[in-house]
C-alpha cells in the first residue's frame, strides 16, 4: 500500500475512528504519540520558515450559507468534522459558522471544495 493511499484511508476516517488508530499503533510499536508531538511541533516552523508569519500557515474555514441542500452539507460537515448530527445541525443553523480552525491551506481547499459540492458556500479565513 502507498503512502499516499495510507493517507487517504486516514482522511476518511472519523475522530473516533482516528483515535482507536492511534491507540493500537502506540500499543503495537510500543511508542506514544504524546512522545512525537513535540517533535511534530518542533519540525513545523522549520518548514514554514520562508514564510511571512507563522499564522499565516493556518486558515479558518467559514460556512456562510447551506444552500439548498442542507441535509447534503450537513452530512458533509459531520464527514470532515467527525461531529454528531445535532452539532454538524446547528452549524449549519447558527451561520455563518466556523467548521474547522487552524487547517492548512490544502485541507482547508479540499474542506472548501466538499462543502461547495453540496451545495453551500464557504469562504477561508
């Protein structure tokens, strides 16, 4: 299986399911993700060093409306959120609304271009 496959498979995984990921692999190569995480942290300035401003990395994903098909955008929300119904609902009820903070500019693209599909609109902050 290729890298990138991997990374889709985990994509298209919800919270939950991400978490019981990460525990089996902490149990099975006896590591912690707590462990890495500093690391994670560390590596990532070093990356966006040629940027401007370290903020400037992340964006904000901001539904304005629901359009039409508000069932469809709501069940897009709870895909790429991994939230229960009644929350992806009450976004979708309380707009304009933030559906993910802090992405980066790639996710926040494809989480644009989901929730544009079903019918809504969304702007990146």
């Amino acid at each position: 299986m290729a890298k990138e496959e991997i990374l889709q498979q985990i994509e298209e995984m919800s919270v939950k399911e991400l978490a019981e990921l990460v525990e089996m692999i902490e149990e099975r190569f006896n590591v912690s993700a707590a462990m890495a995480a500093p690391v994670a942290v560390a590596a990532a300035p070093a990356g966006g060093g040629e940027g401007e401003a370290g903020g400037a990395d992340t964006v904000k994903v901001v539904m304005t409306s629901a359009g039409q098909k508000k069932i469809q955008v709501i069940k897009e929300i709870k895909e790429i959120t991994g939230k229960g119904l009644k929350e992806c609902k009450e976004l979708v009820d309380n707009l304009p609304a933030t559906i993910k903070e802090d992405v980066g500019a790639d996710e926040a693209a494809s989480i644009k271009e989901k929730l544009e599909a079903a019918g809504a609109e969304v702007e990146l902050q």
